[in-house]
C-alpha cells in the first residue's frame, strides 16, 4: 500500500527530503550525493516493505514513469565531463588517462572472472558476469568533485578515466559476451561483435561533435543569460533524444558535445556556468530516484557470488589504476588514489545485464540480482570513499 499522492507533490517532497537528508549527511562529513541516496531509499517502494512496513511514498510505478530525469541529469553530468576533454589537457598528459582507463576495466573484468571460474562456476556465466564489472558510474563521482571543489592532478585524471571508462567497458562487455557464445554452441562473428560498439561509439561522438558545433553558430547572436541557458537545454535535449533514436549510447553522445564546445568556444567556461545553473534539482531528482531504484532486499538473494562480484571488482580497479599509473608514470598520488574513486556503479552495469541475460538466459536472473545488489553497496559506500580518497590525496580541502 502506498499514500495516494500527484506526480507534482512526490516530485516536491524527493526535492525537500532529499535537501534535508544532503544536509544530515554533511553533518556527519559525508557527500550530499550519499544523503539524497538515502532520501530515496527512505521514499521509494523497497526499503519499507522489506522490513514489513507497506506503506510507501514513492510507487515502484512512479519511480520507473520519471526515467526522464535521469536521462536528463546524466546528459548535463555527461556534457560536463565531456567539457574537461581539451586538447590543451591531453597534450600535457599525453595517454596517461588512456592506459588507466583501459587497464582499470581490463582487470575488474579479468579478478571478478578468475575469482568466479576458481569458485566453480560455468565459465560463460563467469565471463558475462565479470564483463559487467568494468563499467563505472561517473555521476556520483562528479557529484562529490562538484560539492568539495577538488582540483589536482588526481580529479584532473579522475575526470578523463570515468569519460573513457564507458567506452572500454562497452568493448570489454563485447568481446566477453562474443566468447561466451561462441562456448554456449551459439555462432558468432568475433570480429564483428567488436567492431560494432566501435562504430556506436564514433557515431555517438560524431552526432556530438555535430550538435556542439551547431549549439555554437546561434551562441554568437544571444547574449542574454537566459536565451542561452534556453539553447543549452535545447541542444541537450535533441543530443538525448537523438540518441535514443538512433541507439547510441547518449553518456557517449553528450561527452562529445561537451568536448566540442569546450575546444571550439573561447566561451566554454562561461556555457559551463550557465548549464550548471539549471542542474542543482534536476540531480537531486536523479539521486533520490536512484536512491529509491535501490532494491535492499536483492542483497539476501547473491550469495558468494554476489561478495565475490562486490569484492574483486574493487580489487580489480584499484590494482589496475595502480598499474597504469605506474606504466605511465603518473604522479604518485593518481596511482594511489585514484582506484577507490571508481568504485560507484549504476545505470550503464544494469542496462548490460539485459543483454547478458539474453546470452546466458538460464543465469539471467542471477546475473541481475548480483549487479543489483552491487549497484546498492557502491552507490551508498562509493561517494563517501571517493571523498575520503580525494581527501588524503590533498586535493580536497577540510574547513
């Protein structure tokens, strides 16, 4: 059972609570982003009733119909992590972001894997699974680099690794899923499995590149703050739409209409200012209804399994971040710090468990129930850890 409540007043009372549980948060030094997590969890249709209550504010109905306001929030994160890709940037650290983006999702596929297929488990299940475990999400990150204002070269390369992880991650899935057909019986084309998210993604960065360009024609003819923020918006919405349309990845596509705008534009900063004007409720919307996504009752479902999934992913990470860091000759502190702040997980890690139920249907269920349940333990831990390690990384000041 649930309060009989319009679309306007949950809308309004995710805003208030979520503001109110940012601040509680903050009292006990820990990112806003976890407080609006937990407002959600609070509010939506599982939390509650897995301690035996029935009554709840948010409907799982509800929650699944404002979808619109994560795709929204995670275009403008998306068109702000894009807008840190300037040639200037990658000129000064050459392949650095690169070679840690890549080996950080290569090895959280490759612990989860060996640790899943050393416990017995069904190598296509373990591959399918593992796979899953590169993808990292970026909006938690940013969220809590945005609230404490970090800077120093760990963010700097923080900020690159989580933009590039959506590709490696996307081509990891591929490869593993192409494999784990080809053991299942099922014909597949290896070298076709792999080209094809290469080609969504350079379309999706093309379509990119196509909107900033065009956003920054009428630019130079409205100077107004607000017809401005009306064509940031405007462009934003037809770059996420667009994507749905033509199936590409929009996390892609607004990355490459930020970077266009931040390397074409000698205004790049000035647009940035004006389109985070406008996100503040918008993400606090997308956190608490991720907040309330979160089923807590899938955690007594996983098992081993799913504590291996939790475990190894982490290990992977930061043991690959480790290592890029050091081939690349990184500063010490984004080899030793970096790794802990790509733990959070969500969005792209659920909608890769669709997929992976279609190859290995009869672990499908599992395969969701595991990544459900990690997408809980590392968006509630995972922003507070990054705070924590941008902290000791010195790129966060205390008061």
């Amino acid at each position: 059972m649930n309060f009989s409540l319009n679309t306007l007043l949950q809308l309004g009372l995710m805003i208030l609570f979520g503001i109110f549980m940012g601040r509680m948060a903050k009292h006990i030094k820990l990112p806003n982003v976890t407080g609006y997590l937990l407002a959600g969890l609070l509010l939506g249709p599982y939390f509650f009733p897995a301690l035996g209550i029935t009554h709840t504010v948010l409907t799982e109905e509800f929650v699944n119909e404002i979808s619109v306001i994560s795709e929204v929030a995670l275009g403008f994160i998306a068109f702000s992590i894009g807008n840190e890709f300037k040639f200037s940037y990658f000129k000064k650290v050459g392949v650095t972001p690169v070679v840690i983006a890549s080996l950080e999702s290569l090895f959280a596929v490759v612990f989860v894997v060996a640790a899943l297929v050393a416990t017995g488990h069904a190598l296509p299940f373990s591959l399918v699974l593992g796979s899953i475990a590169a993808a990292t999400a970026p909006a938690a990150t940013i969220m809590v680099i945005n609230q404490y204002k970090a800077k120093g070269p760990v963010t700097q390369t923080l900020l690159s690794v989580v933009a590039i992880d959506d590709a490696t991650a996307l081509l990891l899935f591929s490869i593993a899923v192409a494999v784990a057909k080809s053991l299942e019986g099922g014909s597949t084309n290896m070298l076709l499995s792999i080209l094809q998210p290469v080609g969504q993604i350079l379309a999706a960065l093309l379509a990119g590149f196509v909107l900033g360009f065009a956003m920054l024609v009428p630019m130079r003819f409205f100077h107004k703050r607000g017809n401005r923020l009306g064509l940031i918006v405007g462009f934003l919405f037809t770059a996420i739409g667009l994507a749905d349309l033509l199936g590409l990845s929009s996390l892609m596509l607004c990355m490459g209409f930020g970077a266009t705008v931040a390397n074409l534009s000698s205004e790049a900063s000035q647009i940035m200012d004006i389109a985070d004007s406008i996100t503040a409720p918008i993400f606090i919307l997308f956190f608490v209804a991720s907040g309330a996504g979160l089923q807590i009752g899938i955690l007594g479902q996983v098992g081993a399994i799913g504590a291996i999934y939790i475990l190894f992913r982490v290990c992977g990470k930061i043991f690959g971040t480790w290592l890029g860091g050091r081939i690349c000759h990184a500063d010490s502190k984004v080899s030793k710090y970096l790794g802990p702040c790509l733990i959070p997980q969500a969005g792209v890690a659920i909608g890769l468990t669709l997929v992976a139920g279609k190859v290995v249907p009869d672990y499908a269920g599992q395969i969701r129930a595991v990544v459900l349940a990690g997408t809980l333990v590392y968006e509630l831990f995972g922003p507070g850890i990054t705070k924590f390690s941008l902290t000791k990384a010195g790129e966060i000041k205390t008061a």
